[in-house]
C-alpha cells in the first residue's frame, strides 16, 4: 500500500493519533470501550495502577494493570459514527507505523470489549440483568461504507431479517456481523445471548414518538418477534454492529456485554441503573483477568 498521506492518517506534534490523542506505546492489548466518558474512572478505580491518563474531546483513555493483565479503558461517546473514528485509530495505534506512516509487517490483534447499557427485546430479560452480544446487526449504515464480502450465513441472516419485519430499505440496508468467539465463550455464566440490534439514534430509529411519527411504525415489536434458527434479538443499542464489523474486517477480537437498564417489552426502567451497571463492570473484569 506504501505510505498514507497526512491527510488520511492525522498524526500531532506529540506523535499521537488524532482523535484518541494517543502514542503507540500508551494503548495496551486489551480495549474496554465505553460510550460514557464519566464511565472510564467507573471502570479504571478497579485497577490496581494506572500509568497513563489522556482526554481529546469525548475520548478519554486509561490505561494501567490488574494484577499482571494490562488494559485500556476507553470512552467513545455514542453512536456509530463515533465507533468509526475509535475503532480505526485503535486499529491504527496497533498496526501503522507512525515513523513510516506505512502498514506494519507483523499484525497485532487487539481484544475490544465494550461495557455498555441497553434496552431488552424480550420479556423474560429483566433489567438489570446482562447481555453478551453474539451478532450485531446494523440498521445504521455505517458498514455500507466498506467493502467486504458477506459469508453465506450473514447474507442468510439479514434477509431472513428483512423479511420478517418488512424493513423498509429506502430507511436502511442492514448488516449483520459476529462477535468474537473466544470473548464469547469466556462469557458463559450470568449473561443471557443473543442478536443485538444496532440503531443510528435514540428516539425515531429506537422507535420512540415525541412530536414527529415514524416511517416504520411497529418495528419494535417485530424485532421482539424476529426468530431464524436459534437466533432471536435480545436487546438493541447504538454501538454493538459498528464494533463487531470493524473489528472483524481488521482482524480483532470484538466482544459488546451490557447492563440492561431498560425493557421495552414490559415497559420497566431500572430502579438503580449505575448499580447494575457497577455490577456488571466487576464481573465483566473478573472474567477478563481470571
């Protein structure tokens, strides 16, 4: 590919990417991503040392140990557009040299896992319980931007999908992405599985009415009723797909768990919603350093 101009590959003064604000060296292996900024001390207290701090805009970053496991907690802000800027600069930190501005030889895979909160599909997943995603599925648009070449089982999937809600694809054309398999299965106790739904905003694509109607009214209940093999849909938030396509495309290892602080279904919000939240950022870290 030979060298990326500065334009595309935006690198300061103090040889940091961008965005992130970050140098090679101040990114370790292991990326919890949260879309809270406020959430990243919630989940670094936890640490038993911190070696490094940073902040640009929305994107703060701490990076330190517990016990031998080095990790990186990361806030993003929300939604897909800004998962395309954070997954990307990881992905670049691991795998551009900054001197050269030229694609490493030897690849560096990155395990990223995102700690997030969402809203139940289903009835019989309460609030406050959690959620590790095996597929998520983008009704956002973003992946429509890359080329790639869609297994069998994805296209399967997505059209199974579009059939059973009666999407309107003058809205969005959807895709559909794994998540990772060795995060997935770490995950095993305490975390329910399934399809979680990636959405472009919080009121109109999340099917909320204030003062404007909806082009696809009812598709709530149809992602509640969606089924195709053992598959159904879990829970539906707003960064879930963007991460598992990236990640997959650049060969990371992509895992979204959430606290589940809302449930559409029964129309219930969490009593507590930083408790469970509180609570899942333990197990999550228990799993990932054991």
């Amino acid at each position: 590919m030979g060298r990326i101009a500065d334009s595309e590959l935006i690198i300061t003064k103090r040889g940091a990417i961008y965005h992130l604000d970050l140098r090679p060296e101040e990114l370790a292996d292991t990326v919890i991503v949260v879309g809270d900024p406020d959430r990243v001390k919630k989940v670094s207290k936890h640490f038993d040392r911190i070696e490094h701090q940073q902040q640009h805009r929305e994107f703060i970053t701490h990076t330190g140990y517990i016990g031998q496991k080095r990790l990186s907690v990361m806030s993003t802000g929300i939604g897909p557009d800004n998962i395309d800027i954070a997954i990307n600069e990881l992905d670049a930190l691991a795998n551009i040299d900054f001197e050269t501005r030229e694609i490493k030889s030897n690849f560096q895979k990155l395990n990223i896992i995102r700690f997030g909160t969402s809203g139940s599909l289903q009835a019989d997943i309460p609030v406050d319980s959690f959620v590790a995603s095996t597929h998520g599925l983008g009704l956002d648009n973003l992946m429509n931007y890359y080329a790639y070449e869609k297994s069998a089982s994805e296209n399967e999937l997505v059209d199974a999908f579009v059939e059973q809600t009666g999407l309107d694809l003058d809205i969005t054309i959807p895709y559909v992405f794994e998540g990772g398999p060795s995060l997935i299965n770490k995950f095993k106790e305490d975390f329910y599985k399934g399809i979680t739904v990636t959405c472009p905003g919080f009121y109109g694509p999340q099917g909320r009415i204030l003062r404007l109607g909806l082009k696809s009214p009812g598709l709530i209940n149809k992602l509640t009723d969606f089924r195709h093999d053992n598959h159904r849909i879990t829970n539906f938030e707003m960064e879930t797909s963007a991460i598992y396509g990236l990640g997959k495309l650049l060969g990371h290892e992509c895992l979204s768990v959430n606290a589940i602080v809302a449930n559409r279904v029964v129309q219930k919000f969490s009593e507590d919603s930083n408790a469970a939240v509180e609570k899942l950022i333990k197990k999550a870290l228990e799993v990932l350093t054991t």
